[in-house]
C-alpha cells in the first residue's frame, strides 16, 4: 500500500514539472513573436528600434516599455487588443470623434440607428461644401454656394466648365476651382514724355486759332507768324512752303483728305489753297470780313469760321467763292469739324454754343448749349456714328459728350484745366485731350468709361494745338512756348505690323525753320 501512494506522488509531481515547463515555453514563444513583430516594423520603416516611439508633438509621449509582462498583457493567446488599454505606434491616424468638424460646420449627424447616413452624413455635408448642395437652399448672391457651408471661399462667381478635369482643379484660395484662365493682357505703357521736340518759333499763342495740322502723306504743316512751314515726318526735311506778306499772319492750315492741297486762312479773311508738291497757290478765296480761325474739309467742299461769326461753305469745283453761308454763332467761330460719313458739320465759338448742321442747311439742326465758356475742341468718333465730344473753354473746363442721331446728351467730365482740343484714336476707342489754364497737360482718355489712361506734362504754355498722325498712334502738340512735341500714346491698328515710319527718326530737340 505504501508503495502504491508513492508511485502515485511520483506521478503526480512529474505531471506538474511537465505542465510547468510548456507553460513556460508557451510564454517565451510568445515573447519571441512579438519581439520579431517589433523588429520587423522597425526595420520596414528603416529604423532601428527606438527606446521610445514617435508621436505627435500634440499627444503626451507616454514611456513605453518593450518588457515581457507589458506584452504579455497586451498580447493575449488570440492576439485580441483590449480597446480600454490602447497600443501606440510610430503612425498617428486621427479618430473621427477627436476631429473638429464644427469648424466648418460639418458636425456628424446620425440617425436613429446611429449611423452617419444621408444627407447630414459628414460625407454628404462635405460633399454640399465642395460641390453643391443636393437640395436648394439660400445661397449667397455674389458666389452662389452656401455661406454656411463652404471651406473654400471664392471671391467671383464662375462657372466650372464641363472639361474640368477634378473638382478642385489645383486653384488657390482666390481662383475658381477648374477653371482654366487665359494670360491676363498687360497694360499699354505711354511713355510720359515727348520722344521729339520742334522749336516753333513765332507760334502764336492765341486760343482761337489753328495753326497745326498733319496730313495723310505724313507731312505736318505749321502756321508761324506769315509763313507756313512743312515738316516731312519721313524724311525731318523742312520746307517753306509760302510767305503771305508782313501785313498778314495765318491763322488756320488744314490739309485736304488726299494730303496734297493746303487750306490757310489769313488775319484778312482770305482763304488760300495752295499745292504743297510744287509749294504753288492754286486759288485765293474771298468772303469773311475778319479773320479764318477755322478750316475743315469735306470731300471737295471746304469749311471756314471767321471772327466775323459766319461760316462759309466753299466747293473747290466751282468758281464761286462761296457755295452758302451758315449763320447761327453770336461770336467768333473757333471750332469746325465734319463727321466721318462727311453728313453733318459740327462748329463752336466763343458763344458757348456747340452747333451741328447737315450738308444742305444754311440754319443749325441741332444746338447745345450746356458749355459755360468758348468751344473749340470738337471731335467725332470714329467707332460710333453720331457720337460727338466737345470741350469748354477756362470757365467750364467740361468735357461733354452727344449723340446727335437721338439728339441727346450722353454724359459729362470736368477735367479740372481749360479744354483746347480734342482727338479720338481711329485705331482704339479712347481720345486724347489737351488742356490750357492752369496745368497745360495732356490726357489720355478709355472710352466710355473716361478713366484717365496718362497724363502727359511738357509744354509750359496752353497747350493750343494739336494734331494726329496719318496712322494713328503719334500726336503732337503746340504751344506758346514756341514748341512742337511728339508723343506715341495710341496702339497701331490691328491689320498693321509694322511701327510707324516716325518715332525712331531724329530723336532730339531741332526746329521747323
């Protein structure tokens, strides 16, 4: 009996040692699992094990112990990890629950069965925000999204084209998303000062008179004192083109449209035509009692104002002096212009008035009377027919603007300085004015908006005259400060690609005589 309980004790201590050393070969296997699990991460990531691992500068860095026992809590047979005992890594993946969605007003909302489902869902939110909203709702007027709901904030309303290859398009902050911009188109630069300047000497400075003009085979023609001069903006070449006597003085040039035959009004009343290739006087006309202020050509037919407050209609085909009289002004007439179609004839004076007539009314057809000072500037637009700017003298300083097919007033602009002339671009729609008392500049007007494009300074006097190159991109001016300037301030025309033949020849200061 004795024996038999021995046996059974030996049995039962060797069935304990034998229970004991698997358990602890169970735990070491274990540890060695997770210990070869740790090293292989480590070494996929290229680094070698760390005594602590990295986390966000924002977590705490709680010490992490790579023991036997912390792993063996951790780890149990079936690998399952407690979610009240959670495992830190080297990778940070932010929880929903953490994030702050009600900073762009994007809060979960579950339903009942509390899911995040439907259209208050965070998907279908962000969705609204980046997209549009699956339902209408109140949307600002400006951008048309939701102000309540947009991240990216946009500053113009666009619409995404149907190319647009992602619904971001890679935009920043102050560009619509998917769309694709054309280069924005660089502003004109005008040079600020004259590119030539002519001594003029003897030019007069006198309000009333018109004594520069440029005609179309780019000859410019300067009235100083009883001569005329020629300026061949080809070639600088100056000629005298007539002496009219030391009793006379010009007052008025204008060159016909061909650019071959020059008007010329004397302080007498006369009007000379003259041929400027072979520098002959092929006419002299009477008529006027007092001085020609103003010419302007039509055609065949030749306009002049006088001080003697009428204007006369003269056809160079006929041998009459004079074909009709218009009579209308109180005062002297300054300021003389035909329209581009050659239908309507628009005159100013020392009146105040601005007066239009047609080509067969000896009485004006329309009459405006807003200026409070002399009207000399006068011009029409090329780019629109019947629109006419007139500009007033010291006391107004107003540049007005008609449409004399609805016999209307457009708008006004006080340029602040007496208003001396007027031209409109043929090539682009803005004109250039030029100005006396009290600043002498001259400005560079957008059409119809008016905004000032340059402002040019130079003259030290009024700046009394003005005209405009044949292909129209060069102006130039004349004041009493005995000048002439050349100023390139309007782009050449489309059609043309090649630079004005003007404007790289004599750079300088020279004269006219």
């Amino acid at each position: 009996k004795k024996k038999k309980e021995s046996e059974a004790k030996r049995r039962k201590k060797k069935r304990t040692e034998s229970k004991d050393k698997r358990k602890s070969k169970s735990e070491n296997l274990a540890e060695e699992r997770s210990s070869k699990r740790i090293k292989s991460t480590m070494e996929v990531d290229g680094e070698d094990p760390p005594k602590k691992l990295n986390l966000p500068p924002s977590m705490n860095r709680p010490t992490v112990s790579l023991e036997t026992q912390r792993i063996n809590r951790l780890i149990d047979s079936n690998h399952y990890h407690s979610p009240s005992k959670p495992i830190y890594s080297d990778r940070f993946i932010p929880s929903r629950s953490g994030s702050n969605f009600a900073l762009f007003g994007l809060e979960p909302s579950p339903n009942k069965d509390g899911k995040e489902d439907g259209p208050g869902s965070y998907a279908g939110m962000l969705r609204a925000a980046l997209f549009e909203p699956d339902t209408p709702e109140k949307r600002d007027v400006v951008t048309g999204f939701s102000p309540s709901r947009k991240i990216f904030r946009y500053k113009t309303e666009t619409q995404r084209p149907v190319n647009s290859f992602s619904p971001l398009g890679g935009a920043g902050d102050d560009e619509s998303p998917g769309v694709s911009r054309s280069p924005v188109k660089p502003t004109r630069n005008i040079l600020k000062s004259a590119y030539k300047v002519l001594d003029a000497p003897a030019l007069q400075d006198d309000f009333y008179l018109n004594l520069v003009d440029w005609s179309a085979q780019n000859v410019l023609a300067v009235g100083l004192a009883n001569c005329v001069y020629l300026w061949n903006a080809c070639t600088s070449k100056v000629t005298k083109l007539c002496d009219i006597g030391i009793d006379e003085s010009v007052c008025s040039v204008s060159w016909a449209l061909r650019g071959t035959h020059l008007a010329i009004g004397t302080s007498s009343g006369t009007v000379e035509i003259w041929d400027a290739l072979r520098c002959k006087r092929i006419r002299t006309m009477e008529g006027h009692r007092l001085r020609v202020g103003a010419l302007a050509w039509s055609s065949s037919v030749l306009s002049s104002g006088s001080r003697d407050k009428s204007i006369l209609q003269r056809d160079i085909r006929c041998q009459e002096d004079h074909v009709s009289k218009l009579t209308g002004h109180k005062s002297e007439v300054c300021g003389l212009k035909w329209s581009y179609d050659n239908r309507e004839l628009a005159s100013g004076g020392n009146d105040n008035k601005l007066l239009v007539w047609n080509q067969h009314s000896t009485q004006p057809v329309l009459r405006y009377c807003e200026h409070t000072a002399a009207v000399k500037a006068i011009a029409w637009s090329p780019h629109l027919h019947g629109l006419l700017a007139s500009g007033g003298g010291t006391a107004d300083r107003c540049i007005r603007f008609w449409n004399t097919t609805t016999n209307t007033s457009l708008s006004c602009v006080d340029t602040t300085s007496q208003v001396c002339n007027l031209a409109w671009s043929k090539n682009v729609n803005e004109l250039v004015s030029t100005h006396g008392y009290s600043q002498n500049q001259i400005i560079v007007w957008k059409y119809p908006t008016m905004s000032k494009l340059a402002t040019l300074t130079g003259h030290t006097f009024r700046v009394l005259y003005l005209a405009v190159s044949p292909d129209g991109q060069t102006i130039v001016t004349g004041a009493g400060d005995e000048t002439l300037r050349f100023w390139n301030v309007f782009p050449s025309p489309k059609s043309q690609s090649r630079e004005s033949k003007i404007g790289a020849l004599s750079f300088g200061r020279t004269t006219i005589r």
